[in-house]
C-alpha cells in the first residue's frame, strides 16, 4: 500500500468508485495524519458530511461505524441512516401496537 506523505498527492476524485479505488491502494502516512488540518474533499467526504448533517448529535464512534457499514455495503450513508430510522420507527410501532394503521 503506498503512504501518501503530501496532501497534493491525493488526486480530485471525479466520481466515488474513483475514490474509493484510489485508497483501497493508498493510505496517509502518520506524519501527514498528525497535520490533519485539511478538509476532506471530494464525492465521499461530500456525502459524509452530508450524512453528519442528518445525525449531529450522533457519537464519533456510532457515526464512523455508520461509513465503515455504508462502505462495505456500498451504499450512501444518508440511505442507510433512512433505512435504519423505517426499521426502527416499524419496530417501535409494532411494540405500541400501531401495526394496524400501516
């Protein structure tokens, strides 16, 4: 895997297959780790800030669980939080005992 050690070595992504090809490859080095005062960029970051918008009082650790699961289900963070809230608001309503009006 090659360590990426400048921020310029990290090329615009046009599409997210693009991104995601690229660091299956590639990884940050932990001196470029530690200067972490780039925003992220690009279709993924776009996403999961957009996903953080929906969730912002979401812990750190319940939210990158969210992305690694969004990931390896290739799916967009924002549905799978909308998946999750229909699961969850289905099973609330058959506990209530609401099943009926649905």
């Amino acid at each position: 895997m090659k360590k990426i050690k400048n921020w310029n070595e990290i090329p615009e992504f046009e599409t997210e297959n693009e991104e995601r090809e690229f660091w299956e490859t590639h990884s940050i080095s932990p001196d470029l780790a530690d200067d972490f005062d780039r925003p992220a960029q690009g279709p993924m970051a776009r996403k999961m800030r957009e996903a953080r918008a929906m969730v912002p009082n979401l812990d750190e650790d319940t939210f990158r669980r969210l992305i690694e699961l969004s990931v390896v289900e290739s799916v967009d963070p924002r549905d799978l939080i909308t998946r999750f809230i229909a699961d969850g608001l289905r099973e609330e309503e058959k506990r209530a005992g609401l099943t009926n009006h649905r």
